[in-house]
C-alpha cells in the first residue's frame, strides 16, 4: 500500500502529494508522484545527505 511505503517522510508530503495530483494532469506531475511514492526513508536520507549542506 503506497501509505507503508511512504511512513517515515516528513508529515504533509503524502497529503501534499495527493494535492498535486488532483490539481493537475500534467505528465511532469504523475512522475512525481510516482517517484514520491517508491521514495523510501533511506532514499529521503541519503537526498537530505547530498543536497543540504552541513557544517
């Protein structure tokens, strides 16, 4: 179920999500949303890990 797949995402991206799709049906949109919904904790790690500086 895509709702255990994304436990452990910060609060309001899945409602967020939702949102986007029912908003638009834009391409851009549903590969978004697909990619939300395989993102996994580890994965939503690893992406803070590379993108947000530290230090």
């Amino acid at each position: 179920m895509m709702t255990e797949r994304l436990s452990g995402l910060p609060p309001g991206l899945l409602s967020f999500a939702r949102e986007i799709r029912h908003i638009r049906r834009d391409q851009r949109f549903h590969k978004y949303i697909a990619w939300l919904e395989e993102f996994r904790p580890r994965d939503y790690q690893r992406y803070i890990d590379l993108h947000i500086p530290r230090g």
